[in-house]
C-alpha cells in the first residue's frame, strides 16, 4: 500500500502560487513527491541561501559555557544583520547585485535571473526569503521545481490559464499569496465603553498606545528577527509590573507631551513596499518623528530605548485612579 500511495504521489502536478517564505519551504520539501512542482509568482523576491547549521556558533558551544556561547552567537547575528540592513539602505545598487551574483552561482549562467529572481524594488524594501543551503536552488537545477513569472487570468479545473496565454496543468493549487494583517489580533478594544480607534493614536516605542492605559502589544522587526523585538517586549513588561507593584500603582498610560503635540506624523512603518503590511497600515497607530513615539525597526537603538530607559520618563504616566 505504501508503494501505490508514492506511485500516486509522484503523479501529482502541484502549482504554489506566491513567492514568499511560505512557497520557498513548500517547494523543495515537495519536489521529490510530486511529478511537478511549480512556484506561480505575480513578480520574484529577493532569495539568499545560508547553511543550515551555524558552524561557528556550534564551535562556540562546544568549548564555551552555554549561556556565554548563546550570548556571543547572537551579538554576531544581530550584529552582521544591522550591518546588511544598513549597507541596503546606503548602497542599494551594490547590495542587490551581490545578492543577484549569488543566485548566478547557485543556478548557472543558462538560468533566467533577471525574470524570476530580480525583483523590482531594492533588498529589504520588503523581506527577503533564506533558504537553507540552497534547497529550493537545488530542486529548480534538478528539474523537480520550476519558477514561473506571471499574472493568473483564471483558474480552471485542471489548471491555471496565465494572462500570457500559457497554461500551467496541475491536480493540486496552493495560494501562498499572503498576510492579511489585523491589529491585535482583530480584537475590538473600549475605554469606559467608548471603542478605540487605533489609528487616531501614536506608537509609544512600538509597543504601547498614546492615551490608552495598560496596553501593551509584540510586533516584530520586519528587517530582522522577530523575537528580537519579542524578547525586548517582553523584559519591558516584566520590569513595567515589577515597578507600579512596588510603587503602588494602578495604571501607566503613554500621554503625549505639549511639544509633542504637533510633530511630524509617519506611517508605522516606514520604507517597506509589501503588499500586505500597505494594505493594512490604515489602521495602526502612527509614529512621530521622535523619541519616544519611534517604531524604530532598530534593534541597536531600541535597546536603549526600551532596555535600558528609566520608566518614569515624563510620557508614560502612572496612576492609581479610584475604582
């Protein structure tokens, strides 16, 4: 039985429509169980292989103790990360055609790369895709996935017919078109039963809202890992209940200051093209144009910010209001 389910297996002809993070795991770990995987992408992304294993940070471990040896790997990471994101900013031209030279040399010179593999915006205007050593470079040279870039003009019950007129056959679609974000999670917030509207309202260090007590939310870096931001959230909260337990209060509520009043409203986020953060920035808080009503996107910087700053800093107000 288990020999005709792989026969029937390798005669499926799957089409992943996307070319995000999810379609770049899906590709190589399908293409040794289907007869054809194809990546159906509307325009490329920026893609970088990275080995698998970090062997230096595996060196460290072995002769380090292992809170020394985390502390160290992740210096280096955040570190030479900042650094690309940095270089992206101020040389763009030059990041995107190492970046281009780099899938050259995965996928040989016959390859299209200017079609499927050069986006038209500059790296990290929106995310880029890593691959771990090369796999999804690996299937599309083997023959078992191929990369298509076009529009779909309908989907048809044995396939999808492309605004070029080509036909894609296939017995399974998946749509990895995409987020839909939501703030918080889509989940409706009042003050004294009046609803909130978060997008009348300035970030307070990306995290907390201007006028709206006890609130604090996680969102990420869209230009480095998540958790970065995540574990930074997270000590701030620790440390914020620590403080209003011993001083009695009840309440912290970011509150913007008369010389904040009239400065420079910004999106969110700034500098960052996708689709599915554009979409949805309408209804997020702005940002202003100092500090602290900055979502950085700066681990650096946000370590002084959200680490190391006092917590009575003269915007965030603690109360203890009667009940």
């Amino acid at each position: 039985h288990r020999g005709d389910r792989r026969k029937r297996q390798m005669c499926i002809r799957v089409v992943v429509i996307g070319s995000g993070a999810t379609a770049m795991t899906l590709i190589p770990a399908m293409a040794e169980k289907t007869a054809s995987i194809t990546m159906l992408q509307r325009s490329p992304t920026y893609v970088v292989s990275s080995p698998a294993e970090d062997r230096l940070a595996n060196i460290t471990r072995k002769y380090l103790p292992d809170m020394l040896a985390y502390n160290l790997t992740r210096f280096r990471k955040t570190l030479l990360q900042g650094l690309l994101y940095r270089r992206t900013r101020k040389q763009p031209e030059k990041v995107k055609q190492w970046l281009l030279g780099m899938v050259r040399e995965s996928l040989g010179d016959d390859y299209d790369v200017d079609t499927h593999f050069t986006p038209n915006y500059n790296p990290w205007d929106q995310r880029m895709c890593l691959v771990p050593d090369g796999d999804l470079f690996d299937a599309i040279k083997s023959g078992k996935a191929t990369v298509v870039t076009d529009h779909v003009e309908r989907i048809r019950a044995t396939g999808i017919t492309l605004k070029s007129g080509a036909e894609l056959e296939a017995d399974i679609i998946v749509t990895s078109t995409g987020l839909e974000l939501q703030l918080l999670g889509g989940t409706t917030f009042s003050i004294d039963g009046a609803p909130i509207d978060f997008s009348k309202t300035y970030t307070y260090k990306g995290m907390m809202y201007s006028g709206i007590p006890n609130l604090l939310q996680t969102f990420g870096y869209v230009n480095a890992s998540w958790t970065l931001r995540a574990d930074l959230n997270a000590e701030y909260a620790c440390r914020l209940l620590n403080h209003m337990d011993a001083t009695g209060m009840r309440q912290c509520t970011p509150t913007l200051r008369p010389e904040d009043q009239q400065m420079q409203s910004r999106p969110w986020i700034d500098d960052f093209t996708s689709g599915y953060m554009t979409r949805a920035l309408h209804l997020f808080p702005r940002q202003g144009d100092h500090a602290p009503w900055e979502n950085t996107q700066d681990y650096k910087r946000d370590k002084k910010l959200i680490r190391h700053a006092a917590l009575e800093d003269g915007v965030l107000i603690f109360s203890t209001p009667l009940s």
